[in-house]
C-alpha cells in the first residue's frame, strides 16, 4: 500500500520532509495504527510473503508478465488489480534434498 501523504503531510506534521531527530510529538505518525504502535502482524506478514515467493520461485521456471498491470485507481492505495502472468510448464521437478 502507498499513503500518497501519509507522515509528510504538513497540515499535521510541521516541515515534514525533513527528518528533525527532537521533533515534537514524535509518536503522532501514521504506520500501520496511529500513534505509539508497533505492528508484529506486519513483520511476521513480511516474513511470511517473502518465504512464499521464495518457495514459489524455487519451482517454477520464471514468471513472466504478459502486459502493463492494471493500477487502482486512488487517493490512498498504491495498489495493482489485475496482472496478466505467464507460468511456463514446468520441466522436471528440482531435487530439494528430499
């Protein structure tokens, strides 16, 4: 996701494009909640993405995009809503060290 402003918006945030180490309310952000927040749902969200296209890619041959990825149209979400993929057929299957 993309928040087009998110903690660089100067009605909230006072010169926010500058990163002022003794800022006042430090903690008044936006990152995954509001406030004094520290998501472990994101991290472990994170962790979990990354070992599935790891895995992913261990066993097909290379995804490839067929055409421009169709974007969401908004103020607030950076986002795809449709990418078109070609998985080629897989050739015989890797030996992982069963």
């Amino acid at each position: 996701m993309w928040y087009i402003s998110g903690n660089r918006d100067p009605d909230e945030i006072e010169d926010p494009d500058r990163f002022i180490i003794d800022r006042a309310r430090p903690r008044q952000h936006l990152s995954f909640g509001f406030g004094i927040h520290r998501c472990v749902g994101n991290r472990l969200a994170e962790m979990q993405l990354t070992i599935l296209w790891e895995e992913i890619l261990k066993r097909f041959p290379p995804i490839e995009v067929v055409e421009r990825p169709k974007r969401a149209y908004s103020n607030l979400i950076h986002g795809i809503t449709e990418m078109n993929v070609r998985i080629p057929p897989r050739g015989p299957r890797p030996d992982f060290g069963a």
